[in-house]
C-alpha cells in the first residue's frame, strides 16, 4: 500500500512540474534541414532527459537549442510530454503541422503590423513588437529602402511592388497583419538613398575636428565615394593627431615628409597606404585650405610590379566542379566568365542581366563607371535554372533573409571551393578575374577588347596581363640547351 502510495505521489509530483515546464518553440533550419527549435523558459532538471524522448532530438550548443524533426510525430511528442497549453511560439508554423488553439492563442500580439505612414504617401510603417527574433530583424532590414523611424518607433518602409513581393517571399501571411489594402497602381520601386551608415565617433580636439569636417566636406561635394572619404579622413585625422600642438594651417611641408618616414619605419606601410595618406593631406592643403604649395610635388612611392595570380584553365574547372550549391556555383562562374570584381558580382540586379544579348550591365564600378561585359550562354543556361529554383526579388544573388548577398560570403564560397579543388593556395576570388583577361588574351583576343571587358582606364593597367600570358611559353629555349656542355 505504502509503495503503491509512493508511486502515485511521485507521478503527481511529476505531472505537477510538468505542467510548470513551459516551452517556446520555432521553425528552424539545421545542416539544410527544416526543424523544429525547441527551449525552455526557466530551468529545470529534468528538460533534457524529458527531450531525449523525442525521435531525431539534438541539443545544439551554438543555438541554446534543442532542435526535433519538423512533423506532426514530433509535434505531437511535444504535447505529448509538455502538455498542449504549455507550448508557447515564436512564429507561426507551416500547414503540415497542425497548431492546438493554445498555440494560436500564443502567437497573437507577435505579429507585424503595417500600416499607412502618418505623413509620407510613398512609404508605409512597418512595427516589429520586441518579441520578435533577431532574424525576423536581420531580413526587415534587408527591405530596399527601409529606414528606422525613432520617433514614430516603426519602420518605413517603400510604398512598391517590390517591397510587397519582398514581404509576401520573405515572411508567412499570418505573420503580417494589414491595416489597409496595397492598391494595384503603385510603383515598381522607389529611388531610395542607401540607409545610413553609422560612423563610430573619435574623440579629437575640437579645432582638428573641424579640419577633418572641413575635408569631408570637399570630398562630398567633388562626389568622391563613401570608402574614399571614409579612407581620407581616417589619414587625415591620424596625422594631424601626430602633431597634437600644432593647427593643421600651420604644418609644414617638413612635418608632412617626417610623418611619412615615421610610419614607414615604424609600421613598415605599404606602397598604397603611403600613397593613401599622401592623397588625403594633398586634397586638404590644395583644395581645403588652399596652400597648393606645400604639397606640390610630393614624394610619392615607386609603385612595385607585381605580377597577378592566375589559374590555369584546368584549375578554374576543378574549381567550378567542386561546388555542387548552385547558388555558389553561379556567383563564381560569373565572376571568371564576365571578369568581375568581388563587389560588382554581389550587387548584380536582375535587369542588370541581358540574355538575348549575351551581355551583362555593370552599373557603378569601380571609379563610378557603367560598362557592359560578357554573359556567357553556359553561364546563362546555369543562371536560367538558379533563377527558377530561388527566384530572387531585386538582387541577382539574395542572402538567406533577403537583401543583397555579402561579399564576405562570396570569399568564404571561394575559398571553400579552393581547398576542395585543392589549387594555388594564393588564389582569391579576385584571381578569376585575372584569369579570366589571360585566358582571353591567350585566345588572341584583342587587348583593347579585354580592357573595356574589365572596365581599365588606362592601356597601361591591361597590359599586366601580358606578362603572365603563358601562350608560347612551350616554344621557348635557354640559350643554355645549345651550350656543348
């Protein structure tokens, strides 16, 4: 009797803790898997071995997770074991898991609202209640155009086509919660200035400050790009900083020779680092503070020629094999079939691509010119499929929450790729695209042609290629072969 007492005790007990043991639970995405994300609110004991119930249950260290497969067997373990009214979620689950009414219940209030901006016709507010997840975050603030609205405490976001094609792709239906039915008649996209860059504050005197405010003024309005001025005032501001006691009007041509020389010595500085601070404290003294004559004829480096790496046709296709991601695949047979820069291939927009023509639109590249290079039809026919499958918005190549695909992620694919393939271990993404004008030049294509391919001002830059064609090369002899020796 008493046992028997004991064993009801003890299973009360548990269903008692039981029904405490509240759970959250999310879709989720592990090794390409669809999954169900599974943590506990509080602590208890007993959470663990309670999950290892559950068929296909992995804790996941990185995550703070539990994670189980995303089907109905699962699911109903979960309720199995929590109790129905003890499962709260973060979002919404997909069709082929049925949520219990409790669940439902749990999800309203974590939707996303949007409605009519207050005062702007051609924007909308978008409100993300704080107990939404840091991805539903990360892929609201890849909306083209988006722009945080401390006061209103919302987003605003572009009253188009495409942000609603955005929303419709990126996030459930029953995640988002109209106030007002999008009219049919509004535009395709609006031109909107890029977000914002937040710029982390240096601490300087104040009359230095001014110096280098005064030199971003001057960039901006020659137009120079964002990285320039960003480059410029970092050197500026570094060397009026070594003068600490001396106006920045008043540094001598002297002073400005000594700064150099001491960061040679002492950082042992590149050549385009040298030639980087010489450029910025030129542009001040010639057009800031106009004192041309301190900075006329500066000494400038000899700039060393370095010979590219280039893959040999053989590496590139070794290269190319080893992906078997077709996304991946794509993004680098692009580069090497087009000749592209890193930062061109990620900011590729679906109109920028011209298949009828076999043609490619490179807007804005490097020194702010648009130029048209080659869209191979076997990269295309790849592309074509690529396309389908993801069917991408905006950008040729999206990231997981939409948004523009990074250039950190391209490298990371590159270099996975390289150690695959198991090629030159010097080779960077950029290596494509110098393959690519050596095997071009190596076809007997023209050099002119190649440098409107790659989008050279000068001859003189393209003609680096030469000195790395290997056309010929098994033709060569040392005069030493003919030496009776």
């Amino acid at each position: 009797m008493f046992v028997t007492d004991f064993i009801i005790g003890v299973s009360s007990l548990f269903d008692i803790c039981r029904t405490r043991m509240k759970i959250q639970i999310a879709p989720a995405s592990f090794e390409n898997k669809d999954c169900i994300a599974v943590r506990i609110e509080g602590f208890d004991a007993s959470f663990p071995s309670t999950m290892r119930q559950i068929a296909g249950a992995r804790w996941i260290p990185e995550q703070k997770a539990w994670i189980v497969p995303y089907n109905k067997t699962a699911y109903a373990d979960l309720k199995r074991l929590f109790g129905e009214g003890n499962i709260l979620t973060d979002q919404a689950s997909s069709p082929s898991i049925s949520l219990s009414s409790e669940a439902k219940n749990a999800t309203q209030g974590h939707v996303i609202t949007l409605c009519p901006h207050p005062g702007k016709s051609d924007y909308f507010s978008l409100y993300l209640p704080k107990e939404m997840t840091e991805q539903h975050l990360a892929t609201v603030k890849n909306i083209h155009g988006r722009r945080w609205n401390p006061e209103l405490k919302c987003w605003e976001v572009p009253y188009t086509k495409l942000t609603l094609r955005f929303l419709e792709k990126y996030f459930p239906a029953n995640l988002l919660e109209w106030a007002f039915t999008p009219a049919n008649d509004i535009p395709e996209r609006l031109d909107a200035p890029p977000p914002e860059r937040k710029v982390q504050p240096t601490v300087i005197p104040a009359r230095y400050e001014e110096a280098v405010t005064a030199l971003e003024q001057c960039l901006l309005l020659k137009r120079y790009s964002w990285r320039t001025i960003k480059s410029y005032k970092n050197c500026f501001r570094q060397f009026i900083r070594h003068y600490d006691d001396t106006k920045p009007s008043q540094l001598t041509r002297k002073q400005m020779d000594d700064y150099v020389s001491h960061l040679i010595k002492s950082k042992n500085i590149s050549e385009s680092h040298q030639n980087q601070i010489l450029s910025a404290i030129k542009m001040f003294y010639a057009e800031v503070v106009e004192q041309e004559h301190k900075v006329m004829n500066l000494w400038r480096p000899k700039n060393p020629q370095k010979i590219p790496t280039v893959l040999t046709e053989q590496e590139v296709t070794k290269l190319l094999k080893s992906i078997e991601n077709t996304k991946h695949q794509c993004i680098l047979m692009l580069v090497y079939s087009a000749g592209l820069r890193l930062g061109e291939v990620v900011a590729l927009r679906l109109t920028d691509l011209q298949p009828e023509k076999n043609r490619l639109f490179v807007r804005g590249a490097k020194g702010k010119k648009d130029r048209c290079t080659i869209l191979a039809p076997k990269t295309w026919e790849r592309l074509k499929h690529y396309l389908e499958v993801h069917k991408p918005l905006e950008w040729v190549f999206e990231g997981a929450n939409g948004g523009q695909y990074s250039s950190r992620s391209v490298q990371e694919i590159f270099t996975r790729a390289k150690l695959r393939a198991k090629i030159n271990s010097h080779a960077t993404v950029h290596t494509l695209r110098h393959s690519f004008a050596t095997h071009l030049l190596e076809k007997g294509v023209d050099l002119r042609y190649i440098q409107e391919l790659l989008g050279h001002e000068s001859s003189k830059t393209t003609e680096i290629y030469t000195h790395i064609t290997r056309k010929g090369w098994d033709k060569l002899k040392s005069p030493i072969d003919d030496l009776d020796i």
